[in-house]
C-alpha cells in the first residue's frame, strides 16, 4: 500500500468513525430531551410525589451529550436548567449548585409559577423584572467553563430525575447575602448556604 493511499484509508475510517460518535451523542441527546420533558411534566402534575421509573431516568452519558458546546438555545428544560446552575451559581460548590436547582424545580407548578422549567427561568421578561438576572442582564448566556458546566447539567439530571436532595427546605426565593431585596422582609428564612438566603411564603400563596 502506498503512503498516499494509507493516508486516504486512514482519514476516511477517521471521518466515519467521528459520524458514528457524533450520531451517538445526537441519538443520547434526544433520548434525554424527550425524558426531561416527560419528568418535567410529572414533577408540575403530581408535585414529585410519585418517583419516575428506571427506564425514565436521564442517565449521565445522556445528560452529557445535551448542548456540548453550551451554546444550544434555551427551549428545553436541560438547557434552562443547567444554564440557570452555571450563571447562577458556577463559583460555588456543588451545594451551593444544587440549592439553585432545588428553587427552580420547588417553582415548577407551583401556584403564582409555571409549569415548566423554561418558563420558571423566564418569567418576568415580558415585564422587564426577570426572576433569575442572568436572563435579563443583556450579556451573552452560552455556557464557556467546560468543567463548571458539565456538573451543572449532572446536577440537572439529578433533579430532574428527582434524585436531588432539598437543601433549601422548599424554598421559592433566593438572593445573594450582600443584598437586601424587600421582599425578602415578606417571606420565611428557610437557610443559608454560601453567598445566598433562601425564602418561602408564610402562607400557602406565592407572588
């Protein structure tokens, strides 16, 4: 075999190989897409009460192949999820990430919120009063830190699948320790955990 024809076997074995591995993380993606959004469904329905079965968990090599490049659009409940973790709380421990999440999924259903996870992150837009301020802060929302990303969709997974543990005590409001919104006077101190304070209504109302 000569040089030239080896360095065509080679390179065209090289391409094939790569279509096979990116047609694997696209199919694992989808899969992943399509359990969220049936998890995301049952978690505003039935309030997390009935846990999903073992064919309906997100597993982690699926949860991975959504949004490689952290640049996806924000219309699926993966990505609004774990963009809302990394913004809002990338420089923080894995505590401190998963408290974020455990707000955003306690939202999901709830009375005064919608019942999705997009729709949690979103809302206040139309309004210009953004609930996460990241969403509305005007600067770019695509994910760069690889390693900070890939626990937050981990993280993701796991609350999606409701395998998270609560940290924030049913919590619906946070902010960071060095501010002091108003209505933080309005609501219940559920905890602390790093830079934010967690709040829930006295009552069964939220605003």
């Amino acid at each position: 075999m000569t040089r030239a024809l080896f360095i065509t076997c080679f390179s065209a074995m090289f391409l094939m190989l790569s279509s096979a591995v990116a047609n694997d993380q696209n199919q694992k993606a989808e899969v992943a897409k399509d359990k969220a959004e049936i998890l995301e469904e049952k978690a505003s329905s039935e309030g997390g009460k009935t846990p999903p079965s073992p064919t309906e968990l997100i597993t982690k090599p699926q949860i991975q192949a959504v949004d490689l490049t952290g640049d996806e659009p924000l219309d699926n409940a993966i990505t609004c999820l774990a963009r809302t973790i990394y913004w809002e709380a990338r420089s923080m421990s894995t505590t401190g990430m998963e408290a974020v999440a455990n707000v955003v999924m306690n939202r999901v259903g709830q009375q005064g919120f919608p019942e999705t996870v997009c729709g949690v992150v979103k809302q206040g837009q139309e309004q210009g009063t953004c609930q996460f301020s990241w969403w509305c802060d005007g600067r770019p929302d695509d994910a760069k830190e690889d390693e900070s990303y890939a626990v937050a969709k981990d993280i993701t997974r796991k609350a999606l699948n409701r395998q998270l543990k609560d940290r924030t005590n049913g919590a619906l409001y946070f902010h960071h320790r060095e501010v002091a919104p108003s209505w933080s006077n309005e609501y219940v101190k559920t905890g602390e955990i790093e830079d934010f304070l967690f709040y829930k209504p006295a009552g069964e109302k939220s605003k």
